[in-house]
C-alpha cells in the first residue's frame, strides 16, 4: 500500500498506532479492499514520489472495508459528488502500524531482484495505489530488511 510521506508517511502511522485508509479512487483497489483484505492481514508501507522511494514498514489490517467518509465532503480533494451515504462508491481498511524498517528497501533494488520480477510494482506504467502480493514474495521481500 503506498502513500506520499509528504501526505502520510510511516512515521506518521507510527505516531498515530492507527489509520483508516482514505483517498483511494480506483476500483480495481477498492474491490480489492472489499473482496481480498482480511483483518490480521499484514502490508507493506510504501513510500512513492519522494527521494527515496520504496518499502518503509509493515502494518496489520485491523478493520476491513467501510465508506471512505472523504467521498461525502466537498471540500475534500477525494469528493465524489455521485457517492451516497447509503451507497457509497469508495471504501477503505483501518490498518494499525507493525514496524518501521531500519531502511528503506528500495524500488530499484526490488526491479533489479529476479525474485520480484512479476510484482506489480515493478511493471512500467503501473499507477496503482495498493497492489497485491503472493505470501512467498511477502516473505522474500522481508528478507531484504
């Protein structure tokens, strides 16, 4: 799951114990946050569009999909004026922070590992937000902590 430092960065989780994950408009994410995310499933933070960009820390999913309440505000960036409250268009997990890795583990040294080379994050193009991963490349990619 990524998210600009600037914006939200693993510090801040850490700080805060707990997030609800707001601001996704895709809907292959959101039915992934609806159909796939369990709670006790762990993610990966990943920071994007900063200096260094790659694998920050770990959180759990402590509470599956609900209305992303952010799609009800007009003044919000992540408004949708054809959401409703009875049928909301967008949805979110809470996560709770694991840890922060001692560093980051960065996106050209996952491209440059034959390991990783089916992860979605890797692909050119690739624009989304949340992507999933099999539990053996979890566990390879916490090997490079």
């Amino acid at each position: 799951m990524k998210s600009e430092p600037d914006t939200f960065s693993i510090d801040d989780l850490e700080q805060s114990e707990t997030q609800f994950w707001d601001g996704v408009r895709n809907y292959r994410v959101r039915n992934m946050f609806r159909d796939k995310m369990q709670v006790r499933d762990r993610a990966l933070f990943y920071h994007s569009s900063c200096k260094e960009i790659g694998l920050a820390g770990e959180m759990e999913i402590i509470k599956g999909a609900t209305a992303d309440s952010t799609q009800f505000e007009p003044k919000s960036d992540y408004y949708d004026p054809g959401a409703k409250k009875d049928t909301p268009r967008w949805l979110g997990p809470t996560v709770r922070f694991v840890k922060k890795f001692k560093r980051i583990i960065t996106l050209p040294e996952i491209k440059n590992n034959p390991n990783f080379q089916k992860l979605l994050i890797v692909e050119k193009g690739n624009r989304l937000s949340v992507t999933e991963i099999t539990r053996a490349e979890y566990i390879e990619l916490k090997k490079l902590i």
